[in-house]
C-alpha cells in the first residue's frame, strides 16, 4: 500500500490523481491533503478519501464526520508535508509556483517519495533540490508529460549514449498567430489551450512558452543533461510527449493519447505500466509534423536558457517575473506580450549578481520581485 500525500489536491493534476487512488483503493491511499480555496470541493473530497492531516489555504468553519487535523494557509502547507507517519510514503506535489518549492524540500526531509508535477521547484532551485534528494536518499519522479516520456525513453539506456533530449511543444492557443496578432490578446483568447485541458497559470505559459523553458531547465536536472544537448521542437499534434536522441542516431520517443492520468499514474507507480484506464491511441491516419520553435516569435523560451546561463539567483529572477507577469496578465493589468518585457528588464538587471545562490535567498529575491512587480502595475 502506498500513503499519498498530494498538495494543490483540488487542482488538475490533483484531482487526476485522486481518480487514480478512486480506482485502485488496493494500491493507494490518501494520508494528506492541501486544499486551496474551494471549500465546497474540498468538504467532499476529504469525506471521500478521509485523509489523516488536512490543510485549507484559508481559515473555516468546516466541520466533518470524522476528526481529521486541519491546519491553514502556508504554515499548514508545511504542516502536511512534513507529516511522517508510515511506510512508503509518496508525496504529490501539484501545486503551482514557487510555492510549491518549500513544500518539495519539506517532504524530501521526511523522507516521501516526491512525484513532481510543480515545475517551478526545479526551476528555482535545482541544485538545491538535487542535493536534498541525495542527502536524503528519496526519489524525485516528473509527472510532466514531457518528462515522463524522456524518463521512459532513457529507462534502461546509458547516460552517456544520449546525444540529445528532444522536447515536444504543442505550440500553445496562439501557435499559429503572428506575433502582431497577440499584440491585443485577451485572457479568454490565452486560456484556449488546444491540446490539454490545464489550470490557468500552466495555460499561459503555454501560450508564452515559457512552460516550455521551465520544462529544459527542469530535464537538465532531472537528467543531468547539459543544455547545449536539450532541444524543443514544434508538435502540434501533442501525441509525441518527448523523445532521445542517442550517438548512434537512433531517436527514441514516447506516443500517447493527450490524458495525463498517464503520466501521474507511471509516476506513482515507476516503472510499471499498470495503468488501465488509458485509451488506445489510434494510429490509422495518424499525421504527425514537426517545426521549428523559433526565439524570435517566443522570446521566453530564449529566456529560459539565458537565465540558464546566468545561471545561480538568475533562475529564481526568471520565475518570480513571470509569475508576477503572468498574474498581472490574468488580472487584466497587463497585455500579453508585456509579459515578456518584464521578464526581460529583470533578467537583464545585473544587481543580482551579487546575491549569492541558496534556499534562503531564492525565497527572498522570489517574493521582492513578484511583491515589487505586482505593485508597479496595479
Ligand atoms: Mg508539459
């Protein structure tokens, strides 16, 4: 039996989780759960799955059947993942943002097995979060699709055979718009993925690329592959999740229909295949196309090896202007392509070079920034 702890449980990937647990209660069970905000929804969830230690991001009067711990807002974030109870213990991470970070380094310090799906743990702090998982000795498994097909590619395979990890995009709501042509687009145009259904932030920095510059930096940790061998192509099909290129030419590469129970599941369950509830892709007419995905119409992808390349505080810049921009986004206070010029200005700002690389600092810089930014425009 494995005891799953999922924070952000009420977003998309939590909630696809807690389907896979729904169906296969032999296998799975919930001892924690972060809730967020929707109190309805979460009343129902925690009499579904009874977990032990639950945390609401805001406090209530909710009452239950049964008398579970209940904590709030970021100190009950915590308080659930650093709860530490049994045996192979795995932990959920579906949060979105940074904070999602001190949750990750929390439950690797109780020693969970980590499922990430919150990309921006990687991205800010990636050395950080490698270093814990080896000083703790736990797992640390991608539930992005797009790193559970890399994962699944070099299963197996000798590191030092890959040529090159080739990351699939499928190009976002405004792949096939000019760049003058999202000059005025609105959050409703934004939010219109056309391959996966997602939560709104992930949505727009699908739409930006930027979700593809987070996902090389979060590959070049997971894989410890350097960035001059990570490359993103144009996929608009979404069936090709990501392939490896080895020194011998051979490309490997994983196909799927678009459903990321997938992923969650060979996650929660590396390395088995045991999912059952997948559709079969159908490959009868399948027409597949790849293109080129070009730094001049998507910026932020160049973005993200810039910050790469800066490297150290510089990654924790690059997220914190993007969260606070893609809010501001989300909140009408912006137009879209001036998301990509508040990245810039705070990326090309050399007055971070000074602050030296840890925990404590990318925490720091990260909530000045979006606290900073998010005061300009509002
Ligand atoms: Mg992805």
């Amino acid at each position: 039996m494995k005891n799953l702890y999922i924070v952000g449980a009420l977003g998309s990937i939590g909630m696809q989780t807690l389907d896979i647990v729904r169906n296969n209660p032999n296998e799975f069970r919930v001892i924690g759960l972060s809730l967020g905000r929707n109190l309805e929804l979460g009343k129902k969830i925690v009499e579904e799955f009874k977990p032990e230690i639950i945390s609401f991001r805001e406090k209530n009067d909710i009452s239950f059947s049964y008398n579970p711990k209940i904590y709030y807002g970021d100190e009950g974030l915590l308080e659930v993942s650093k709860y530490h109870k049994y045996e192979n213990e795995v932990f959920v991470n579906a949060l979105v943002g940074i904070s999602g970070l001190m949750p990750t380094v929390y439950a690797i310090k109780a020693k969970k097995e980590i499922c990430l799906s919150n990309k921006e743990t990687l991205v800010v702090a990636g050395d950080i979060i490698k270093s814990l998982v080896k000083e703790y000795d736990v797992k640390l498994t991608p539930i992005d699709s797009e790193h559970s097909a890399i994962l699944q590619c070099i299963n197996g395979e000798d590191k030092k055979e890959i040529k090159r990890l080739i990351i699939t995009a499928s190009g976002g709501s405004f792949r096939d718009k000019s760049r003058d042509e999202i000059k005025n687009a609105t959050k409703e145009d934004a939010l219109k993925h056309p391959n996966w259904k997602m939560g709104s932030k992930i949505t727009i920095d699908s739409a930006t690329m930027m979700n593809k510059g987070f996902e090389v930096i979060e590959a070049h940790y997971l894989f410890d592959i350097p960035y001059s061998k990570i490359d993103t192509i144009l996929h608009r099909e979404s069936i090709v999740h990501s392939m490896v290129e080895f020194n011998d030419g051979t490309i490997k590469a994983e196909l799927g229909v678009s459903d990321m129970h997938t992923p969650i599941s060979y996650a929660l369950r590396f390395p088995s295949h045991e999912y059952q509830e997948s559709k079969s892709l159908d490959l009868i007419g399948l027409n597949l196309h790849f293109e080129k995905l070009s730094y001049e119409r998507f910026p932020c992808l160049h973005f993200a090896y810039l910050a790469a390349k800066l490297g150290g505080i510089y990654y924790a810049v690059l997220n914190a202007s993007n969260e606070a921009a893609v809010y501001l986004f989300l909140n009408d206070k912006i137009k879209f392509l001036q998301i990509e010029d508040i990245i810039y200005k705070e990326l090309t700002n050399p007055a971070y070079e000074s602050i030296e690389y840890n925990l404590e600092n990318v925490i720091k810089v990260s909530y000045e920034i979006m606290d900073r930014i998010k005061k300009e425009y509002e």
